[in-house]
C-alpha cells in the first residue's frame, strides 16, 4: 500500500462511523459539539485532498460560522427542555440535520460558491441558494463544501483538467464512478457522513456501487430542481448517498417537495421515508434482470458483478421473497434519453464564461444537442408509452432486482479516453444499466452487494415504478440488516464477503 494510499485508509478507518441520524442523536445529547464536527469534517477534507481529491469547492469559514450557530440553537433547546424531551422532540421535527456537516455535489446552487459543474473558467458565484440547498439548511445540516463532478456529469467517472482526479478511498488507483464521484468518494472515506448528488443516467447509482455506499434515485419531482422547472429535461434527480439506508431516507424526507415552477409535482407517499425503513415489507417477487438494455455498443457482465448480484438474490430467497427471472422490454428507449441528455449538455454549455476552455467531448455534445433540439417534443410525447410498455413487467413482480454496472470499479484514466466515440464505447461497456430509469422517471436504489477478489465494491440495484419509493427503502434496509455493510469501509482486508 502507497504512503497516500495509507493515509486515505487511515482517515478511512480512523474517521466516524458515526451516520447523519446517530451524530444528530449525539449532538442533541451534548455529547459533541456542531463546531467539533465541522472543524474534524475540515481537517479530513484538508488531509485526503492531495490524494482522494473529492472537493472542489469549500465553505470552511461559513461553515464554521453555521456551526457556532447551531450550537447555540442546540444549548437553546437544551435550557427549554429541562429534561422532559417535548423541547427536544419539537426540535429534531422542525430541524432534525442541526449542526450536521454534509456535502453537495457542484452542479447545486449555494449561495456565494460559483456553479461550475466540472467545468473550467471563472464562474460567478451563485446571488441565491437552490430550493434543495434551502431546505437543508433549513433542516440544519451544515454545508461543507461542494464535491467534484465530471463537466456537466456526462461520464461515470469524475477526472477532468479543472480539478485534476477523483480517486476511490477503496483503491486509489481506481475511480469512484461518477458523475456524483466526489460526493461519493467523500462519504465512503468518511470525511462526511452523507452528500447529495445528482442522478441522469446512473450518477448517484453508479458511485454508490463502486464504492460500497446506498444511493436513492428518487422519482421525478420527489426533490425540487428550483429555480429550474427540471433538469436535463427531466432526466436528472437529486438523491442522498450515505452509509446506511435509514441515513438517505432520512435526507429524502429532508428534501421532498414541490414548488409551482417543477415541472414534476408527485404526491406526498403514505408514510414518511423514514419509517419505511423501519420495517421490512411485505413478502415480494423479485425479478432478476441480468441483461443490458441496449445501446448499440457491446457490453458484458463482469463475473465479479454477476456473483454480487447473485448474492443479493439470494439474500431477498432467504428473507423470504419470490426472485423469479425477468427481461423487462426497454426496447430502443435510448432513443427517447439522447435528444434529452444531449439537449442539457447544450444549456450546461451555454452558461460557461468561456465556451473556449471546454473539453472538446463536450462541445461535440453540445453541437449534437443543438442538431437533435427539434426532436425533443416527440421524445418526451413517446415517455409515457415506454412507461406503459415496460411497466407492463410490474404485472408480474413487484420489484426488479439488476446490476448497477457490468463492471467493478475501473482503474483511473480506463474510462477516460480522447474521442467521444471512445469514450462511449467504454462507459457503455462499464455502465449499460442504469440509464434507463432515468428516462422513465422512476425510483430506484442502489446497495452494496460486496467486493471482488481484489476488495472493490460491486452494487445492485433496485427498481421500481413511480410509487415504489417506500417499498424499494423498506427492503433496501431488510437487506441491510441481514447483510450488515454499513460495519465496513476501505482500509479492510480485501475479502469478496460483507
């Protein structure tokens, strides 16, 4: 193991175990202090830098600042409580993240920080917070900083010439995955202990799974994109990527909500997140996808991969549920994804101080996104047919189980090649399965399903339709309670077992 290699393993292992409820529960006891945290949060961030990279932006004299604040709120409560707990109870309700320090991927509006998303230039800083950034500061989570993203989030992997490379805390010789890499990176190493990326063809999923994380892709609408009626046109969600199921519920109930500007306003689910990741469900049928949809590129499913899937079925038999093969029928759906996709390329491409310092890859996407504008009407008009078609699979199971990638994590610089055309083909080679929810809206979440030979996270996914948010929550926490991957992190001895 290399000294920087070493160092990120000892953050890794050193660091809190501690997730978003737990240090909420432990800050609301006086056992420690929002400003304690924050300053710990700092110094991981500061120490890993050189080596993990995961941040672009921070905020530590705010934050700091927010910190000494909360904590002042936290002693207020503490004097009004006198012991009884209604106090405390009313607190945690109005504000249940207070004094907890949590990251935001760079393609979010916070106030005072430029928007980059990846990209290279000076970019003015944001004049007004985003509706998701307001909310969490509302709630009184503390905004640490903002973490990297490949430009504009088109690649699974996060590396470009503006921040230079996000690396794996499980090797890093390997990616994180993207395009939420930094975010991802950054809770697996424990220098936060949640972060919110965003989702348009895989890019909480896809992280989360290379590096043993839960990542929620919400529904469409479930969290606001205000100011923006939707983003990528409809495509992109945000989503939580934490430890452990009950931490991203607990975000998503954080951050759901509608404004009059989304586009998507779903309805509020029958009982909160949270408590859906109280209890198990009720006995499933499950069916298990192992084929790609198709892409007009070729792919294949790593062993490695298959197995973790496997395993994951095979848990879900033992907890009692019915796994049954499926194929669902996507069909040429990719049709409907690329005027969208590269449509959001081309607005990303518009708002950059200097079109110049683009990478070529992005421009060729944008001039592509210009030529297939006038395609997007019948893109979106056909969704809702591919909703019917494919949905038509929920007539016999209740969830679909699938690989989040083909493959394990990559190693640095394997994904990233010079041409579009070869990037293509290896991103859809490493990740042909996770882009196709996104196009029909629909949640999904990933979990670890264990590591290879070697000690990288491999991850499956569960889908659903549109109101399958509670139940895909409810069994993601029944599988982690029988498989226990929140207990462990990189440092450990490579083993393919949780």
């Amino acid at each position: 193991m290399s000294q920087a290699q070493g160092a990120v393993a000892e953050w890794s292992r050193d660091g809190p175990l501690d997730g978003v409820a737990t240090l909420a529960e432990r800050l609301a006891a006086g056992e420690v202090s929002s400003r304690e945290l924050v300053a710990a949060a700092l110094d991981r961030i500061e120490a890993t830098q050189a080596t993990l990279n995961a941040f672009r932006r921070l905020r530590a004299r705010e934050a700091l600042e927010e910190a000494a604040a909360a904590d002042e709120a936290l002693a207020a409560v503490a004097a009004a409580d006198r012991g009884h707990g209604r106090a405390w109870r009313a607190a945690r309700a109005h504000r249940p993240l207070l004094g907890v320090p949590i990251a935001i991927k760079d393609d979010t509006d916070i106030a005072g920080l430029p928007t980059a998303f990846g990209a290279m230039g000076e970019f003015p800083p944001a004049a007004r917070d985003s509706e998701m950034v307001r909310l969490l500061k509302a709630a009184g989570a503390i905004i640490v900083g903002k973490t990297n993203t490949p430009e504009f989030g088109q690649w699974p992997f996060t590396e470009g010439p503006a921040f230079g490379v996000t690396r794996n805390p499980w090797d890093l010789d390997h990616s994180p995955g993207g395009s939420s890499g930094g975010a991802a990176a950054a809770v697996a190493a424990g220098l936060v202990p949640a972060a919110i990326g965003s989702d348009g063809a895989g890019s909480v999923r896809i992280p989360a799974a290379w590096t043993h994380l839960v990542g929620i892709k919400p529904r469409r609408g479930r969290i606001s994109s205000a100011p923006v009626a939707e983003q990528f046109n409809g495509l992109t969600v945000y989503g939580p990527l934490t430890r452990t199921v009950a931490d991203g519920a607990l975000l998503l109930d954080v951050l759901s909500g509608s404004l009059p500007v989304d586009r998507a306003r779903p309805p509020a689910p029958a009982e909160t997140f949270l408590a859906a990741a109280g209890h198990p469900p009720p006995r499933l049928c499950v069916g298990l996808s192992l084929h790609h949809p198709y892409s007009g590129m070729p792919a294949s499913l790593d062993p490695a991969v298959r197995a973790g899937v496997e395993r994951i079925a095979g848990a879900l038999t033992r907890l009692g549920h019915d796994v049954v093969p499926v194929e669902p029928p996507y069909g040429l759906l990719g049709t409907i994804f690329l005027p969208r996709s590269m449509d959001g390329i081309r607005d990303w491409a518009g708002r950059v101080p200097n079109p110049s310092l683009l990478d070529p890859r992005t421009a060729a996407n944008a001039r592509t996104g210009r030529l297939l504008r006038p395609f997007l009407p019948a893109a979106r008009a056909a969704e809702p047919l591919a909703r019917l078609n494919i949905g038509r699979i929920f007539r016999r199971v209740d969830v679909v189980l699938a690989p989040t990638t083909a493959t394990p994590p990559p190693r640095v610089g394997e994904l990233n090649r010079e041409t579009n055309w070869a990037t293509d083909q290896a991103i859809v080679a490493a990740c042909p399965f996770a882009w196709p929810w996104n196009v029909l809206g629909w949640p999904a979440v990933n979990v670890p399903a264990g590591r290879t030979p070697a000690g990288l996270p491999v991850g499956a996914q569960l889908m659903g339709p549109a109101a399958a948010e509670t139940l895909l929550i409810s069994l993601a926490a029944q599988l982690e309670d029988d498989q226990r991957w929140q207990l462990h992190r990189p440092g450990e001895r490579a083993t393919h077992a949780m």
